[in-house]
C-alpha cells in the first residue's frame, strides 16, 4: 500500500484542501479522506461513503503530475497518519 497527502491552494469552501489517499500497488484508490478547512467532510471505501464522496475506478497516477502544480503539494505519508484521519471519520460519522 502506498499512503499519499494531497494539500491543495483552494478558496473554494466546496473543494476539499486536503485529501488523504491509500492506493493499492497497483494504484486504485482503496480508501479516501477528504478535509474542508482542517476539517474531515469525505469519505470513501469499497464498504462505505458519504455521498459527496467516491473513489476513483482508475488507476490513480495523476499524483506525479499534480506534484509539479505549484497549486498542489503531494507528500507520502506513513500508514499511521492516513490510519488517524479515517478512525476519525467514526466520531464525526457514528454508524448508525
């Protein structure tokens, strides 16, 4: 698994600024945590999401292209910190 941190330059309150994002080796998207303004509003797996969010049925190899916008800013990230970003999912989003 493959562990990324989008941040984005963005003024538009409906975009989210930063994205967290687990990829499998081949590069689909396995699970997706989306921040609004620092805070967690999106959310996506195989098994569960809100409605605004989804993954992407593709192979995601945009990021290497995205990393060179200077609007964006892509890091890897460890596996602990996307872990932090989507148990949090369950306090803001408790099943029902």
């Amino acid at each position: 698994m493959h562990y990324l941190r989008i941040q984005w330059n963005c003024s538009s309150p409906t975009e989210p600024d930063e994205t967290l994002v687990e990829l499998d080796e081949r590069g689909y998207e396995v699970r997706i945590v989306e921040r609004f303004r620092g805070r967690l509003m999106g959310f996506a797996s195989e098994v569960e999401a809100l409605p605004s969010t989804g993954l992407i049925r593709e192979p995601w190899t945009r990021w290497e292209q995205t990393a060179t916008d200077p609007d964006f800013r892509v890091q890897t990230i460890p596996r602990t910190d996307f872990e932090m970003a989507w148990n949090n999912r369950l306090r803001l989003y408790p099943p029902a």
